[in-house]
C-alpha cells in the first residue's frame, strides 16, 4: 500500500481509505448498507491486512451506529490507526440540532467520541457549509477542539472552491489553525471538481479525500447499457447521488472501464478505482462495501497500474467541456499558465 501527505499537514495517510458509511444500516442508510459488528470486524480486518490505516465516518451515519461500530471493530487497535468523522447534518429535530454553530460542534464532537469509544479524533471534518453560522465561530472552534487536543487535524467536505478559499482566509486573518484536506466527489463520471476545487487545493495546500468514487456503484460494471438494473443495488433502492445528465456518456464511460479491466484481468471497478488515485492532487480514496468480495475487489486497486493509452482512452470518453472562463483562458492565456492552472489544463492537448 502506498502511502501519501495529507495536505501541508505531516500525517500520511493510505492511498485507499476504508468509508464505513455502510456499516449500521438504520434508516435511510439502509439503502447504503447494513454491515452489523461481526460483518464490520472483518471489513477493518481485511482493510489493515491490506495496508489501509484511516477509516472515515459521520456521526449521522446510520444515527451514529456507524461510529458505534467502527469503535468497536477497532478495539485495541485504534491507536494504530487514524479515524475520521464528521459533523454538520441534524443529529435532532431542534434548531440546534445541525449546522455548524459552537453549541452543535461542542455537542457532537463529545458524542461521538463517546461511540468511537476514544479520546481523540484524528481528522474531523465539516461534512457540508453551513451559510448561517459565522465562519469566525465555526473556525475558533475546530482551532480549539485542536489546542485542546480532542482533535488533531480538521478538514472540509463538500464545499465550494469560493467557500474553501474563505476558510483558509479566516484563518489566516486570524491566526486559526488551518484545515488540511478536503473531501469530496469526484469521480470519472463526474468530474465537476477539475473546474475549481482540484487547482485550489493545490493551491492552498490541502489533501484531497474522494467519497464514492465508483458513483455509487454505476462504475462498477453491474450497470449496462439497454440491460435491466440490477437488484440489491444502492439505486435500485431509491438512492440518488450522483445524479446521471448523460445516460449516453455514462454507458460509453462504463463500456471503456469494462474493455480496460478485460485487458487486465480485472473488473471495471478496479480500473475506476487505479484512474481516480492516479489523478493529480488526489490524496485518498474512500472505498466501501457492502459485501467481503466487494472490498477485496476495490482494494485490490492499490496494485493496478494504467498504461497511458489506456488512460487516454477513459480521458476522451469522460473529459468535460471547458466552461467560460477556462476555455477563453486557455485560447489567450496559457503562455502564463501556473501549477494549478495545468490541474485542469494538462487533460486537454493542445488543439483539443
């Protein structure tokens, strides 16, 4: 397993990180997954065989049965590897009960550590913007969750580029602690975070931790085009991230991964899965299962390695078109174009 930095941060992290989002399976995360405490154990045992050393949760997880369980499954381990959660999304009916207010932080990072059954977490992450709480007491907190030591890194999740870039300027101005990754969607099929939150945080110096990268599933090879759906699926059961624009694009993507895994043996998912760790400015990716196979599979990932034609071939059939400003820039100003400007520029040839 290869092991990365986490941003400007001295913690390294592995190249796979084990999500445990299905572990739980209460309420609407029972579409996700319903791994029980026997089914977790092996899961974080076959994850640590096979190098991994960060599990990510959130404490709305299942209504914090995954945390529950991953403290668990770890035991005596825990201080042998590093645990993720988050906060923001409502953990109550109240007005307080969500967002990212002092008074909800303070709450929910002391329940948690209580489920993850630990004294500390290793990366805490906001898991979505909160546009209503100041950003100066949502950062004085993480600052002091970190001084304080209940915390030992934080990070974002699911911001905006224009969002992160506030952070790191409140911080700054304030003589916070910064934030050092970001997690986010980004996947072959989706590949909106090229625009902006990839040269940013390169930029600024931050990881990046990539959730679902097979699309929930669609680029695992189960789905086919003109085939029926499969059952027992995340979308068979209702569930809707990330939404599908290009049904067309989606098969001719889907159909290149399964030809490239063909040639190596392997399925379409570990050819995603090799295409998305390989992409500039990616940290880790979070990879989860339902099912053993299912992991075995994702994480036998770490060990295939791409030809440039063949990922040339995914580049042409999943390259998203240069929005405005970026295609005039790259007409009049890519004379001066820096290294975070090439995070987006280098998947275009020139003429392209």
């Amino acid at each position: 397993m290869e092991y990365r930095q986490l941003g400007n941060s001295g913690l390294m992290v592995s190249k796979f990180t084990l999500g445990t989002m299905t572990f739980g399976g209460e309420g609407n995360m029972a579409k996700v997954g319903d791994i029980d405490a026997s089914g977790a154990r092996t899961m974080i045992d076959k994850a640590l065989d096979a190098g991994v050393n960060i599990f990510d949760t959130a404490n709305m997880y299942s209504g914090g049965a995954s945390e529950e369980l991953l403290g668990q499954a770890l035991g005596n381990k825990r201080s042998d590897v590093l645990v993720a959660t988050k906060v923001r999304f409502p953990m109550g009916d109240g007005p307080n009960d969500r967002g990212l207010s002092r008074s909800h932080i303070r709450q929910q990072i002391d329940a948690s550590l209580k489920r993850l059954n630990t004294d500390y977490i290793d990366l805490y992450q906001m898991h979505q913007w909160d546009g209503v709480t100041p950003l100066e007491e949502t950062l004085e907190t993480f600052d002091t969750l970190v001084r304080h030591g209940k915390i030992r890194y934080y990070g974002i999740s699911n911001f905006s580029a224009w969002h992160a870039m506030k952070v790191m300027a409140v911080c700054e101005r304030e003589g916070f602690i910064k934030p050092v990754s970001q997690q986010i969607h980004y996947t072959a099929q989706a590949r909106e975070a090229e625009y902006e939150l990839m040269p940013a945080a390169h930029d600024m110096g931050i990881g990046t931790m990539i959730w679902s990268p097979l699309a929930g599933g669609l680029l695992s090879g189960k789905y086919r085009r003109d085939a029926e759906q499969p059952e027992g699926t995340r979308f068979s059961e209702g569930w809707e991230e990330p939404p599908i624009s290009n049904e067309k694009r989606l098969f001719d993507l889907i159909e290149t991964l399964v030809e490239v895994g063909d040639a190596h043996n392997v399925s379409a998912a570990q050819v995603a899965l090799a295409w998305i760790t390989g992409r500039p400015g990616v940290t880790t990716t979070v990879v989860g299962a339902r099912k053993e196979h299912q992991l075995d599979d994702n994480l036998a990932a770490a060990h295939l390695e791409l030809s440039h034609d063949e990922v040339e071939a995914i580049e042409k059939v999943s390259r998203p078109e240069l929005l405005y400003p970026y295609w005039h820039q790259r007409k009049t100003a890519s004379d001066r174009f820096g290294p975070a400007d090439q995070v987006l520029h280098a998947n275009f040839a020139k003429g392209d």
